[in-house]
C-alpha cells in the first residue's frame, strides 16, 4: 500500500523514508508541498494506507492538509498521522477535530514510525477487507431481492393468464392500467420502489372475475341488477384469491382489488369506504381503470376521446375520485395521451 510523507523541509522527508524502508507492503511518496500531495491523494485514493504530514508548513498547515484530504471522496477511513515538534493539548485537539488518527512528535524515533504505520496500515487493510466483504454481501443480497422480484412478476403472469381465459380483454386493459398507475403514483411523488410495486399489484385488480360467470363476464350488453351486483363481487372475490401471502406484492395487490372500486364520496363498492379511509393504492388505481375502460373500445361501447375524458375526470374530481390522484393524473397529460396513441397504434 502507499504511503504519503508530506513535509516541507526535504531533509524531513528523506529520514521519514529512511525509516519507512523495512516496513512491508509499504511504498512511500513524498511531497514538499501540500497542494501535490493533496492530487496524489485524489488520484490514488484506493491505494493509499496512510498519510503522514507536518503540521507547520507555509502556505497550507497540517490540519488544513487533514480537512482536506477527509473532504476527499473514499478518504474517510484512511490513517492520518500528524507530526509535529509542538506537544500542546490545544493543537492536538484540533487535530483530531479535524481528523487526524494518531500524532508523532520530532525528531522521529525511526522505531516508533515503522511501529505505528505497521499497524496503521494492517488498520487500513482490515478496514478494505471489510467493504470488500459488505459489498459481496449487498451483492448477494441485490442477487436475491432480484429472485424474489422474479417470482412475484411470475405469479402475476400466472395469474394473469388464467383471467384472459376468461376475458379477451384483461391482458391489454391491465398491462394499460398498470401504466397509467404508474404515472400517477410517480406524480404523486412516491417512492420509485414503491411505485414499482403499485403498479406491478395493479395488475391484478380485477383477478376476482375469473370467478364472475362468463354469461354475465362476457355479456355484450348493459347488465341488469342482478347481474351487476354478481359483477360487483369481483372485488372481494379478488381479495380472497389474494389473500394470505407473505409477498409483498400480492397483499397489496389484494387490498387494491378489494378497494379500487371505492368512491372518494362513499357511494362505491365492497364496503363504502371515504375519503382517505380509502387505501392510496386503490385510490390510485381507481382513476388509472375508469379511464382506460372509458378510452377503450367495449362490445356495448366506443372508445370515448381523451377531451371527454379529461372533463369527465375533473367533474368526478371530489365525487368519484380522490382530487390529489385525478390532479396527478393529469399533470401528465402527454404521457397519458402518448400512451393511449400507442395503445390504439398496436390494436390497429
């Protein structure tokens, strides 16, 4: 490992490599002037094991040399001796506010210098092996978050799946869905994991219709009552398919299911919840749904355009939905009309 000797009287550093010589592993630079010594540090900052500067030198002191070389980035943990011929508490003191590791008075005993930069140095070492072992840790650690992931977005695929069985319609609506949630929940300035998360969860919103008959599931026209409160029912259906799992993922999936079909006044379904009683999830994915389904073709309806949409939105604002979301939403106006052009390029 390097070592960087920095004095300004060369005679000094001369007799401070002299007694750094026997010291293994040990390849000390030399520097009279401070601002040299300072881009040598920057350069090698990986190399280097410790640094032994003067405290008296023109220009630039010694414990302007150690907040300096601390600002570097990787700097923190490196050894810095201060080496002086003043013994003052005072002096001292600083040195170690300002981040000094060790002092050495003058003259140098050579014995003591190769003594205390040995175990600096096996300091210094013990100290890289350490990230070293941290980062194989994050590593591995990145390795397994990402399996796990993995076998979430498989679970939804699975689960998806089965429900275009049963709805020509799901995999385009829910991979559209997923989209719109994801810009609003990044709008509304959430997290990016969790706006990962959301939107991966939405979607399985409407998994409960794999349940839902398919006489009333793919009837082309308006349904009667009865029909939809069978319809309705999807959304708890879809919880208790959700239900119990250690994912993270699938539990919020299963509280955006049960919920999406709430009403920011009340009037909504399974449970007639309000307001922010209302999970932020389902809130979110509430608008992200009702505007694909208005904005797509359906056997009992066209495509509504992206005008009658907007103002449908602001008019449900504080009825039908949460005003933050519907604000978010479009905020991203543009994003939200380049995804519904792609949308209708790729059905052409």
């Amino acid at each position: 490992m390097r070592a960087i000797v920095l004095d300004d009287a060369e005679l000094n550093n001369l007799l401070m490599l002299e007694a750094l010589r026997p010291v293994v592993d040990c390849r000390p630079e030399s520097f009279t002037r401070p601002a040299d010594a300072l881009a040598f540090a920057a350069a090698h900052t990986d190399e280097i094991g410790v640094v032994l500067t003067d405290y008296e030198m023109p220009g630039m002191d010694g414990l302007a040399v150690i907040r300096a070389l601390r600002a570097l980035p990787g700097f923190a943990h490196v050894p810095i001796v201060m080496v002086t011929s003043f013994d003052q508490r005072a002096l001292r003191r600083s040195a170690l506010e300002a981040g000094a590791t060790d002092f050495v008075n003058k003259p140098c005993d050579p014995v003591e210098i190769r003594a205390r930069v040995t175990n600096l140095l096996a300091l210094r070492r013990a100290h890289k092996a350490e990230q070293a072992h941290a980062a194989r840790l994050a590593q591995e650690v990145a390795a397994a978050v990402a399996l796990v992931e993995a076998r979430e977005r498989e679970i939804v695929t699975v689960l998806m799946r089965a429900a275009e069985h049963r709805d020509t319609d799901t995999g385009d609506h829910v991979a559209r869905v997923a989209n719109y949630t994801n810009l609003i929940a990044e709008a509304l300035g959430l997290p990016l994991e969790q706006c990962r998360l959301i939107s991966l969860a939405s979607t399985m919103h409407d998994v409960g219709k794999i349940a839902i008959p398919d006489a009333i599931l793919l009837k082309p026209g308006p349904l009667t009552s009865e029909e939809r409160r069978e319809m309705e029912r999807h959304a708890e259906r879809g919880a208790r398919i959700l239900a119990n799992s250690s994912s993270d993922v699938v539990r919020l999936a299963a509280e955006i299911a049960v919920s999406h079909h709430e009403r920011w006044d009340g009037e909504g379904y399974p449970n007639g919840l309000s307001g922010t009683d209302i999970p932020l999830p389902g809130r979110i994915v509430a608008v992200a749904d009702v505007f694909d389904a208005l904005t797509s073709d359906r056997p009992y309806k066209r495509a509504w355009t992206l005008e009658a949409t907007h103002a449908f939105l602001q008019r449900e604002a504080g009825a039908h939905f949460d005003p933050a979301v519907v604000e978010a939403f479009l905020s991203r106006w543009d994003a939200v009309a380049d995804l519904v052009g792609q949308a209708v390029s790729r059905a052409a």
